[in-house]
C-alpha cells in the first residue's frame, strides 16, 4: 500500500475534525488510532500491502471502581 493511502485517510479525518493519534507496534506499520463515543478503531498501514483494521465496540455499559479491580485481576492472570 503507497504511503499517500495512509495521508489520504488522515486527511479525511482531519476533514471531518475526528480526532486520532498515530503509533507503531510492528515493523513497517503506522497504527491510526480513531477514539469516537463508544467505539474506537486500530487500523495499521503497510506500505507492501493492504491495512488492517479491528473496530471496538461499546455495549453502553458503564462500571466503576468494581470493573477496574475487575480489569487489573484479569490484567494479572
């Protein structure tokens, strides 16, 4: 994938003022992070191949200090 694919993307969300953050994890990917009200999405950008993308979906379910214990013995295991 031409790395004006990934710039073509970022412009769109700058167009449309939807905030992200960019990061890599793995060799030869950018990682757009997209944070929207209940969801969010990882999308990586290869520049040899088509990107990769995984949507996080809200179910409206708000916790509190109960889910954070919750989380951090999950974390643990």
């Amino acid at each position: 994938m031409a790395a004006s694919t990934i710039h073509a993307f970022l412009k769109q969300l700058d167009a449309s003022r939807t905030r992200y953050s960019l990061t890599s994890i793995r060799e030869g990917a950018v990682m757009v992070h997209v944070v929207l009200p209940g969801e969010r999405w990882e999308m990586e950008f290869f520049e040899d191949r088509g990107p990769e993308v995984e949507v996080f979906r809200s179910d409206g379910t708000i916790g509190g200090v109960e889910k954070v214990e919750e989380l951090l013995r999950y974390a643990a295991e």
